[in-house]
C-alpha cells in the first residue's frame, strides 16, 4: 500500500508538472510568431461539446449516486465480480461490498467548496487588498522583456530532468564563441541538451525494428505478377487439402 501510494502520488505530480508546462508554454507570456498573435479564442459550437464532458466529468464525482447503483447492476457476477452490488445509503456515501469502506463524494465536494470560499472571506476579514495589479515579470534585471526571455518547453522540463538524472542521463553541451579582440565579448552561444530515451531504446523500437523487419519480408511476395500470385494461392490451397487429408 505504501509503495501504490508513492506511484500515485508521483504519477499525480508529474501530470500536474505535464499540464502547467503544455498550458504555459500554449497560453502565457508573449507570442513567439505571427500566428501565436493573431490566435483568438474557438467558436461557441466548438467550446460547447468540451464543456458537456467538463461537466458530465464534475457530475459523476460529485453526485456518483446517480450512476453507481445502474453500472453495479450491469456489473455484477461477470468476470467472477461479486454478486453484490456497490450501493449508496441515505443517496451520500458510497458503500462497498462486505463493508469494506465507504466514503461521501458529494460531501468531499462540499468541504472542498468551503475551504475555497474561506479564501475570500479571510482576505476580507483582513482587510487585504484584493485589487487587481499588472505588471511585467521579473526577467533577471533585464528592461525590456521580448519572445526571446521566455521559458520554454526544455525549460519547463529542466527540473525533472535534474530529479530523474540517474535514469535519463541527460547530456549537456555549451559552446560559446567569444570575439577575436576581448574575451568579455561573445559573439554566439550555442547549447545543446539531450536525455536518453530508455523506454524507447529497450521497448519500443526493438518492436519497431521486427515489425518493419517482418514487413519488409513479407513485401517481397508481392511481386507484381498474376502468375505470381496464382502460385501463391495454389501452394496454399495444396497445403490446407493435405492438412486436411492426414488430419
């Protein structure tokens, strides 16, 4: 249990690490080309079916009452699943077969509607100020951010690199050309990062590499020829009759 803990809790923060790269590097800071400027947001019609599932998503953790009790009927006995079904007493908690546990979705939703609502209201009760204020993020004591000072997606990912180092082995290399006259002044850097992907190199491109192979030899029947091919249909017709004959 305590190590199916430490899966979840890691394979939670690593979708959250997933999502704040992929919605930062998509949605914040400045645009990096002329199509990124113009973007605007999608049609009613086509934020309309998203926010279905969004919702259909918040229904069934919230009230899971209203569909538990029809799937544990549909499920019950098959695959040598109990006979009784998961069912929910007073429609709030959640009760499992044998008693094992039971838990209430709908109140875990309310408490945590109530811890967010406690937010405003302390700012309120101390008097903080709640107004709006813009201004430019910090860019290393440079005036003037430009597209070129914004973190990027190996950015976003540096620091996971830097924990899981042991495992990807993250290759580094910087170059740095400095003018003729001073080594104060750099003409150019050139940086160049990569990991090494094991699960690509020990499980998938060995299955790769067989599919293509197999491919491949397989390709070389297909000759091109009717007669060819009427060969091929004969050899297999002659083999399944003498399959058949001494079997």
């Amino acid at each position: 249990m305590p190590v199916a803990v430490g899966l979840l809790a890691l394979t939670s923060g690593l979708a959250a690490a997933c999502f704040v790269k992929a919605f930062g590097i998509t949605f914040l800071a400045l645009p990096r080309s002329s199509e990124a400027a113009d973007a605007h947001e999608s049609p009613f019609s086509m934020r309309f079916g998203m926010a279905v599932l969004a919702l259909a998503c918040i229904g069934l953790g919230v009230v899971p009452f209203a569909v538990v009790p029809v799937l544990g009927r549909v499920l019950a006995g098959l695959g040598g699943l109990p006979d009784t079904q998961a069912e929910f007493t007073l429609s709030v908690f959640l009760q499992t077969p044998s008693e094992f546990g039971q838990m209430s979705p709908t109140l875990m939703a309310f408490g945590l509607l109530l811890l967010i609502g406690l937010v405003p209201s302390v700012l309120w009760l101390l008097r903080l100020n709640r107004q709006r204020r813009l201004s430019e993020s910090w860019g290393c004591g440079r005036v003037g951010q430009t597209a070129r000072m914004e973190y990027t997606a190996t950015a976003f990912a540096e620091p996971l690199k830097r924990v899981f180092a042991e495992i990807y082995r993250p290759m580094k290399e910087l170059t740095v050309d400095f003018h003729p006259g001073s080594k104060y002044f750099v003409k150019s850097i050139e940086y160049r990062s990569e990991i090494t992907p094991w699960f690509e190199q020990s499980l998938y491109r060995p299955f790769l590499e067989s599919a293509t192979f197999i491919a491949e030899q397989v390709r070389r029947l297909q000759g091109g020829s009717l007669h060819l091919y009427l060969l091929y249909m004969a050899l297999v017709l002659t083999f399944l009759l003498a399959v058949a004959r001494w079997f």
